[in-house]
C-alpha cells in the first residue's frame, strides 16, 4: 500500500464510554478465547450470527470483533437517525 493512498485518522477524545464499550467487548472476546469457545460462540452470546460465510469457513477472533463492531455502530446510527427524525427545528 503506497502512502499517498493511507486515509487520516480521527479519534473521539473525552468518550469515555465508547472507550469503555470497547473494552469491555475486547475483554469478552478474550475471555471466551481462554475458555476455550470458539468465535461463533462468542458473536452466537451477542445474538448476532455470521450467516454470510460457509459452515466449514472458521471466523478469526479479530474477524467476529470487527462483526460485533459494526453491529453496533450500526444500531447506534439508527437510534441517532430515528432521534433526529422529530427534532422540530
């Protein structure tokens, strides 16, 4: 990857609680990898379940957190919209 093609980074600073839903999440992962579960059993906990990948095809532990990632991100986008959609100004 050529360095004219690497996008700037933006961080939240003074999100205390997204810092915090983060670990926790990490933390989760890694205790279910200790105790010997599999990714699928860890997302199969948050109620979400890889349906787009072939039974045979094992999610890595990066992979399932980057799904549960996205799954949230994406229902807090929807609560945002759904908040701004009375807002009267």
């Amino acid at each position: 990857m050529s360095l004219n093609k690497i996008k700037p980074k933006f961080y939240v600073y003074g999100c205390d609680q997204l810092l915090n839903d983060l670990q926790e999440l990490i933390s989760s992962a890694g205790e279910y990898e200790n105790s010997g579960k599999s990714p699928d059993d860890w997302l199969f906990g948050f109620g979400l379940k890889s349906s787009n990948k072939p039974n045979n095809v094992q999610l890595s532990w990066g992979a399932a957190i980057n799904v549960a990632t996205r799954h949230t991100i994406q229902k807090l986008v929807r609560i945002r919209r759904e908040s701004t959609k009375d807002h009267p100004f």
